[in-house]
C-alpha cells in the first residue's frame, strides 16, 4: 500500500495509507477513497483541522474534497474522503491510464494541531517543547502525494457499476428499466460493460450480439407493436445490419494483416458498446409506448 506523511519541516506528525476507491451517487457522482491514518509514534496526539484533497492526473485537476476535525493517535483510524467527480473525469481516468489498472493521486494540504508527549521529541531547535501543542501546515513546504492504484476488474465492479455508467453513456442514453422483457438484452449488456472494463474487445463484440439475439421478436419482429409499418421496417432492417457488425467481432481474421486475430480493437469495442445501448435504449422507448 502507498503511505505519505504529514508535516512541515523534519518533523512528520501523521503518517496516512491508501486504501481502496469506490463509487457513489447516479446523480452526483463522486469517488470514495479509503484510508488509514496514525501518528508514527506512540504517544503523538494529532488533530487534522482541514484536510484538502485534490484528485489530479497530468495536468487535469478532475475535483477536489475536505476532511474537518479528525483526531489521530498511534493505532490507525479509518478516514474516508469523497470527491465529486463528473463522468468526463471518469473517462479520462480511464483513457490515460494502464490498460490493466486505473492510476489515481490525491495531493493533501491542510493544517493540523500536534502535541508530542515523547521526552526525547526535541530533536532540533525549531521542534516544540515535549508536552507542548502547535499549530502547522502540511503538504505546502513537503508535497503530499497519495497515490492509489485500482485493478480495472475492480474499477468497473467497485466504482463504474454504483455510479451507473451501465444506464448511461457520455451522451447520456437512458436505458428502460423495469422491463422484464428487455431484462435478457440488459443483462448481456452490463456483461459487455464488464468486459470493455478490463479491455476484451473481442468479449465486448460477443455480449453486445448476445445483446441483440436476446431481445423480444427473434431479431425479425423486434419492432412488430409499431403501427407506422415503414418505420418497423426500417428499425428491424438497422437492428439487424447492426447484429451483423456486431458478430464481426466474435471470429478471427482469416486473411490479412489481421489474420489469426480478432479484428477488432478497443475503439472498435467503445463504438459496438455504445450502438448497442442507443439500439436498446430505441427499442424500449418505442415498445413501451
């Protein structure tokens, strides 16, 4: 695990461990960072007035959250600090880090009251006296930097799923819910979610066609409740040209540059995934109404 200190000058009054990252809130999103904090010694009695946390990646500052009033001693105390986060944010995390994890930094500034009771704690002229209580700064002279890293598997289970990237996309798509129906079609979606999470594209393909097969109609009378003819035949017509491209995705290349591979990459991937939520979005509007 990650640990940074706390503290202004030689002396280091509070010693804090990343933990684990999650998710919160369809509506507000916002990320929940999981962490350990003590003093390092016995003896130490530390209060955190204000801790500041800004989540930065390059040169993006993507949000900021507070901690008030937490009282540390040597045994570790478990802290939380929630930071909202717009969707954008969580794509750009996703889009700059490592295809197998999420990388993600906190930078901590604030104030803290100490008192070291430690008669050997006056080490250097400008250390308060044993007993004696200050006031200080952290993380402006020495820079704190917590870094937290996230499994991508984890990242869709503990942080995407809660804050409900499955019922939207960038362009915010709703999804129908409730729609027994549709319940199939959804279920291999959120599978397809799962699989664009941990980066298997050819996966993303297979559940996005699995998508499809699985709504109501067998593909040719999806759309068979519509009264305008013309058009349920020309949305039976786009569901099935879009089935086709999908099942592109399930078998290997077998000439070309790509032969032996899947022909299929994590752009291609993002696109199947999103066709396929406009489709099922459409087809639950239109059926219900």
């Amino acid at each position: 695990m990650q640990q940074v200190s706390l503290g202004h000058g030689p002396t280091n009054w509070a010693l804090v461990e990343a933990g684990r990252v999650t998710g919160h809130g369809q509506i507000a999103s916002r990320l929940s960072f999981e962490m350990q904090a003590r003093t390092p010694r016995e003896r130490m009695h530390v209060e955190l007035h204000l801790m500041q946390a800004e989540l930065r990646v390059r040169d993006e500052l993507l949000g900021t959250g507070f901690l008030t009033g937490i009282l540390l001693s040597h045994g570790a105390r478990p802290i939380t600090m929630e930071i909202p986060v717009s969707r954008g944010a969580v794509s750009y995390l996703e889009a700059v880090s490592p295809e197998n994890r999420i990388d993600l930094e906190l930078k901590l500034t604030g104030w803290l009251r100490a008192r070291d009771d430690n008669e050997d704690s006056h080490r250097f002229t400008s250390d308060p006296l044993p007993g004696e209580s200050i006031f200080q700064s952290f993380g402006q002279a020495n820079q704190a930097l917590l870094r937290f890293e996230v499994a991508r598997s984890d990242w869709f289970s503990n942080v995407l799923e809660p804050i409900g990237t499955v019922d939207y996309v960038s362009t915010e798509i709703v999804l129908p819910r409730g729609d027994d129906s549709l319940k199939a079609a959804i279920n291999q979606l959120r599978r397809a979610e799962s699989a664009y999470a941990t980066h298997d594209d050819p996966a993303v393909f297979l559940y996005c066609r699995g998508a499809i097969d699985a709504l109501p109609g067998a593909k040719q009378e999806i759309f068979a409740s519509l009264t305008d003819r013309d058009e349920a035949r020309l949305l039976d017509d786009l569901t099935r040209q879009a089935g086709q491209y999908l099942h592109r995705g399930r078998h290997v290349a077998d000439d070309g540059e790509q032969d032996g591979q899947f022909p299929v990459d994590h752009h291609d991937a993002r696109f199947a995934l999103n066709l396929t939520k406009l489709l099922i979005s459409h087809i639950g509007r239109v059926t219900s109404s």
